[in-house]
C-alpha cells in the first residue's frame, strides 16, 4: 500500500503540471478568437494566482477538517471543472469566473500533497514528484500545440480536462489506500493557524527565501526568450528554443537530484543547488559572442534550482515540527506564488527601462537572498531545538 499510494501521488503531481503550462501556450489564439488585448493574460493570471493563495493559506485548516485524500480529490475535480469551462468559453468574463476554481483547486492540492509526502517519505521522492510536474508541465504546450494545428484551442482545455477528470476519478476509486497508510489521523489533528506559525523561530526567514528563489525561477522562465533576442541578438525563432532549456535543466535537475538528497541532507542540498545556480547565472552573463554558453547558462542554472524547492518543502517538518508543517508548508506555497506571479512583470518594467542585459544580475540578487534566509532559517531551527 505504502508504494501504490506514492504511485497514486506521482500521477497526481503530473496532472498538477499539465495545465500550468496551458495559458501561455493559448494565449496568442485565445486573445484573437475572443477579441481582446494580448496584456489580458495578465488579468486571467492573476486571478488564478489569487485563488491558489488563497487556497495554500487555507490547505491546513481543510486538512485537518477533511484530510489529505479528500482535499486532493476534491481539488482535482474542481481544476477539471474549471478546465473544461475553459472549453465552452466563448467570451473573456466567461473565462475570468472559470480561472477562480482554477486557482483554487491548484493551491489546495499543491500544499496537500506537498505537506503528505514531507512528512511520510523520503527527500529523494520529493525530488521526483517535482520532477514530474515538471514532465506535466512540459506537456502542457504539446497538447495545446496540437489542438490548435487540428481544431481550436478550446480542445487542448478540454483534452486537459478530460486527463484531470479520469485522474480524480482514479483517486477516487483508491480512497482506501490512504485511509490504510494512515491519513485519517490528520482531521484528528488541530490546525495551528497561521499567526501561531508565524511566530516560530525560522519561519518568517524561510518564507522569504522561498518567496526569492520562486521569484528568480519564474523570470528566467518567463524572460529567458527576451534575453537571447536582446541581450545576445538570437532571432526570435531560436531564442524560443533556447528558453525552453531552463525547463529541461530543471526537470533534469529533480530527476537527478532525488537520487543524492537522502546522503547529502536537505540543508547541503540547497547550498550546493545555489552554488550551481549561481555558476549558471554567471554564464549567461559573459560578454562574448557565443550565444552557446548562454544557453548552457540556462541549462546549468536550471541544474541548481532542481533541488531547491523540493529540499525546503521536505525539511520543514524536520526543522518546524510535523504537528506545524501543514500551516507552514501552506504559506510557503503562497509565497512561491507570489514570488512568481509579481516579480516577472516587475523585471519587465526594469528590463524595459534599463535592458534587459540586466536578467542575470537580476536572478543573481534573488539567489543571494534565498540562500541568505534559508540559511538563517536552517540556524534558527536548529538553536530553537536545541533549547527544547
């Protein structure tokens, strides 16, 4: 049981990153079939991001009320629905109510499971779940690619959604398993809430540095493109190649990375992922014309950032408690969400006034900042435990 619930949770994990991905892909198509502005998907991104805040703030309280398997089953039914309502989307409100049950559903099941498999399996897992939702992420734009060349784009949300259905229905049918490892103990438990977690020593640090490395990863995503064609003058086609790289390198990285964190710990994992990260940046920074080791950059760089978000998930128990890291893994989420939703338009202002030459001393200061306060947020768990 304890491996068929773990399989149960990787085919979860996928279809977390399945429609990630779909919005960005869509959106040239969408914004002209529906008649208006391409900026819109600003709009419907941070709707969505609001709900998936929204609902990692509030993961621990359902948990302990509902618990982890009917908070995931829950949630994926709520992102299918939200993804075929996409399907039958014919104007911009229609698609702006649907994208509230779009985020909602995301942020409850990302802090659920991350929280579930934190405190019952090893680091290495970690690593691979994330690994695979990566993999889902990755299949996102396939599956809308071809939608689009064959029919419309309202099949790819469909497509989608009809995976998300057959995957709740899945976890549906296999409630038994969790309650056989052991998960109804959580609605036993009482949530801390969120004031109580934020008062532990290490915690505020550690929201910090995960809101600066989501932060760094999601403008070398979202800008990695733009670099290429104005900082190294790549023609736009090849650039969009080359910003595919960071992807790989980190689904590459989580992959690997899941196979040494249970020798080297948590803790060294992340400081060796930074060290990593920080030789990638320095490559996309050199001033030659070789396009080539920029785009190594990008690959070693997504290299370093592999472990660093599985890593802090799973120590938060070990440094935090297991009775608090439901509330604290919550606010982690939310603040990788806000790292990753506000601080790429935020370079695009600065990438527009300044150049956006400025990419890797941007994501450099970021990284800085994440390892600075994980580090302080590692210490401070320690002292706190050493005068328990």
């Amino acid at each position: 049981m304890y491996f068929f619930l773990l399989a149960l949770i990787y085919i979860a994990f996928i279809s977390l990153g399945l429609p990630d991905s779909l919005l960005g892909s869509a959106w040239p198509a969408i914004s002209g079939e529906l008649n208006v502005p391409v900026s819109f998907l600003g709009v419907v991104s941070m709707i969505i991001s609001g709900g998936t805040e929204l609902s990692s703030l509030l993961s621990d309280k359902l948990i302990s009320r509902l618990g982890t398997r009917a908070v995931t089953v829950i949630s994926v039914f709520l992102t299918a629905a939200a993804l075929i309502g996409f399907f039958f989307a014919d104007s911009f409100p229609v698609l702006a109510v649907f994208a509230v049950p779009y985020g909602l559903g995301a942020g409850a099941v990302d802090a659920a499971l991350n929280n579930y498999v934190a405190l019952r399996y090893p680091s290495g897992h970690m690593s691979w779940l994330h690994c695979l939702w990566g993999a889902g992420a990755i299949a996102g734009p396939f599956i809308m690619g071809h939608a689009i060349s064959t029919s419309t784009w309202h099949f790819g949300y469909l497509a989608v959604g009809l995976v998300q259905t057959a995957i709740g229905l899945l976890l549906l049918v296999t409630l038994p398993v969790w309650k056989a490892n052991g998960a109804d103990g959580e609605k036993r438990r009482k949530s801390i809430g969120l004031k109580a977690a934020l008062k532990i020593k290490g915690v505020p640090q550690i929201l910090i540095g995960f809101f600066a490395y989501s932060a760094a990863e999601a403008t070398a995503m979202n800008w990695a493109s733009t670099y290429f064609v104005e900082a190294k003058g790549l023609p736009a086609e090849q650039a969009a190649q080359f910003a595919a790289l960071f992807y790989i390198g980190i689904t590459a990285g989580r992959f690997l990375s899941g196979f040494v964190t249970g020798r080297l710990g948590d803790r060294r994992t992340i400081v060796i992922g930074t060290c990593v990260l920080s030789c990638g940046i320095i490559a996309m920074a050199v001033p030659v014309g070789v396009p080539a080791l920029s785009a190594a950059g990008f690959v070693v760089a997504g290299l370093g950032c592999a472990p660093v978000y599985p890593c802090i998930i799973h120590a938060t128990p070990g440094n935090f408690g297991a009775e608090n890291s439901g509330a604290i893994i919550g606010m982690q989420m939310a603040g990788a969400y806000t790292g990753s939703t506000f601080i790429p338009p935020l370079f695009g202002l600065l990438g527009g006034a300044a150049g956006f030459a400025v990419l890797p001393c941007f994501l450099l200061a970021f990284a800085v900042l994440m390892i600075t306060m994980t580090e302080l947020s590692f210490r401070a768990a320690k002292n706190g435990q050493l005068r328990m």
